[in-house]
C-alpha cells in the first residue's frame, strides 16, 4: 500500500509538471479587489462577501471536510475564534463539499463559524485555489485577509495547519497597527 502511494504521489507531481493537471487562475493580487461571491453555507443561509463590509476577512480555503489536515485548522480557527471577534475579523472556510458536510463537519468539530459550500467550484478558482487532478477537482489550501473595504491585503499560498490560525491573527495585528499609523500620521 505504501509504495502505491508513492507511486501515485511521483505520478500526481509529473503530471503538474507536465501540465497536464492544473490550478486554476492566479489569485487576486494584493491590494486588488476581492472577487465578490454568494455561497450556501453549513445553516442552509447564504453568504457573500459584502455582507461583511467594514469587517476584517478571513477567507480560508481547504480541500475537504473530516481529514486531519483540515480538521485541525478548522478547530484551531474554532480555538481562537473569540481573538478574530476581538479583531473585528470574521472568519470564512470555503470548500467544494456540500453545505451538508460542512453541517455535519461543524456539528462534529463544535465549529461556531460559517463553512461555505463551493460545489461549483467557481470562487475557488476565482480566488486561485482550485486543484484540479483531472477527475478529482479540490480547493487548495490557501487564505486570503480582506480588510473592511473588501481589499485583498494579504494571501497565504503555504499553510502549515496547525499554526495557521496564530499566524493569521499576527498578521492581523500588524495590519491593524499599521492602519493606526496611517491615521494618526505616525
């Protein structure tokens, strides 16, 4: 079984390489407008980005629901939930799962925060974080912070789970400093 994996993994990386599998678009560059969407989440409501102007936004994709890598960061995100409301920041996780899952995977995990259903897998690849592997297609592990004007001004590309959730609040603080600067002309 081991080598079988290996085996798939050497074939998987190939193929990217050759360019026969694909990621999506690039990701919305830094400053530049956050595309705006509509999604269902866990609750059965719908959610877009606009409904969360003048908050800080953090838009975290991740491939699926209930797999280790993506359970620990959903729960670390749970964990420090109160220091994002604290922020001003809301926090977003985006997948192509259906909002089903994402209802079982919050009842689960105890998740207080909206997962958003991506089935169309239209704002992973508008945001460049969309997997394709031929017959199997994924959200990539990527984060975007959209500040309260609905700016991207910052992405993650390289996400290690279990201290993703600290690194984005320290981003967090350090753009919340910067921003004071600005308006006291510091």
């Amino acid at each position: 079984m081991r080598i079988g994996i290996r085996v798939l993994l050497l074939v998987t990386v190939t193929l990217l390489m050759l360019g026969l599998f694909s990621r999506s678009q690039s990701a919305p560059a830094n400053g530049g407008s956050a595309p705006d969407f509509t999604l269902a989440s866990q609750d059965g409501t719908t959610v877009s980005l606009k409904d969360f102007r003048g908050k800080w936004v953090v838009l975290y994709f991740y491939p699926k629901d209930f797999t280790s890598g993506c359970t620990r960061e959903a729960r670390n995100f749970q964990r420090d939930l109160a220091e994002y409301e604290r922020r001003n920041a809301v926090v977003l996780g985006v997948s192509t799962d259906s909002a089903s899952s994402h209802k079982n995977f919050c009842a689960k995990e105890g998740l207080n925060f909206k997962l958003l259903s991506d089935s169309k897998r239209e704002v992973s690849r508008a945001y460049g974080s969309m997997t394709d592997l031929g017959i199997v297609k994924f959200s990539s592990r990527h984060t975007f912070v959209i500040d309260p004007q609905g700016k991207v001004v910052r992405n993650f590309t390289r996400i290690n789970p279990n201290h993703h959730s600290q690194e984005v609040l320290t981003v967090l603080d350090t753009l919340a400093a910067a921003d004071r600067n600005v308006k006291t002309g510091s």
